[in-house]
C-alpha cells in the first residue's frame, strides 16, 4: 500500500515538473518569436537608413555630363 501511495506522490511530483518544464518552452519559444521579429525591423530599419543615406549621397553629386559633351563642355558634332 505504501508502495502505491509512493508512486502516486512521484507521479504528481513529475506531473508538475513537466508543467514547469511545458511553462519554460513556451516563455522560450515566445523569446525566440520576438526576437525573430526585432531581428526583422531592425534589418528594415537599416535598410531604410542606407537607402536615405544613397539618396542624401545622390543630391549632392553634380549633374552628370550626356555623353554627347566633350570635357571642355562643348558638343561633339
């Protein structure tokens, strides 16, 4: 009879360390989540910094020459 009140009592004893363990995957799981997603808009938002950086780039440069002018600045015939 003990042997069975024993058994029960491992029982519940792992039941609950399974919970625990279930709880720990999932708070895991959900972390792997939100970091998967920070990981996202932080790619996007370097993205989006290197695209106004080319474009800021772009507005400073000289018009460019047509292929039609010489260096001097006068066409070639």
């Amino acid at each position: 009879m003990q042997d069975v009140q024993k058994l029960k009592a491992e029982q519940k004893e792992v039941r609950q360390e399974l919970r625990a363990l279930t709880e720990i995957v999932r708070q895991l799981r959900n972390a792997q989540q939100r970091d998967r997603e920070h990981a996202a808009h932080e790619r996007e938002n370097l993205l989006l910094r290197l695209e106004n950086a080319l474009l800021r780039f772009e507005r400073r440069l000289p018009p460019g020459r047509s292929s039609s002018e010489r260096e001097d600045g006068g066409l070639i015939e």
